[in-house]
C-alpha cells in the first residue's frame, strides 16, 4: 500500500488515466497491483484490477512465484 496524495507515483506508474465516469470523461486512478521484487524492480503487474477475488489472485501468484525462486 502506498499514498501518494501528490499524484507523483500514479503518473509515474502509467496509473493515472481517462476514465469515464458516468458519461463524463474524468482523470482517475485505474486500479492495478505491482508486485515489486526484492531489487526494487516490478516483477509482476495486475493491471484493471476488480477488488472482489483479487486478494486470492495475488496470494496465489506470491506462492508460485515463491516456489520458482526456491
């Protein structure tokens, strides 16, 4: 979890985008997970992400992400 009230790390991430809103075009924060390595590099990315099930869908890639790195 990160907060990032500025925006500086949205926009540098690619997260910060047009989305509609209701009809209305509106900048927002599209929803994706980075998973960041132990060298500081982005592993994976989860990108337009939907909250219900994700939690799973993200343990379950750290747990096979793990068993490759063993």
């Amino acid at each position: 979890m990160l907060a990032d009230a500025d925006k500086k790390i949205a926009d540098a991430f690619g997260v910060l985008q047009e989305k509609n809103m209701y009809g209305k075009k509106v900048m927002g924060i599209v929803r994706t997970t980075f998973i960041i390595g132990p060298d500081g590099k982005i592993q994976h990315i989860f990108p337009k992400v939907k909250a219900e099930g994700h939690a799973g869908e993200v343990l379950a890639y750290l747990k096979e992400s793990a068993k490759g790195a063993a």
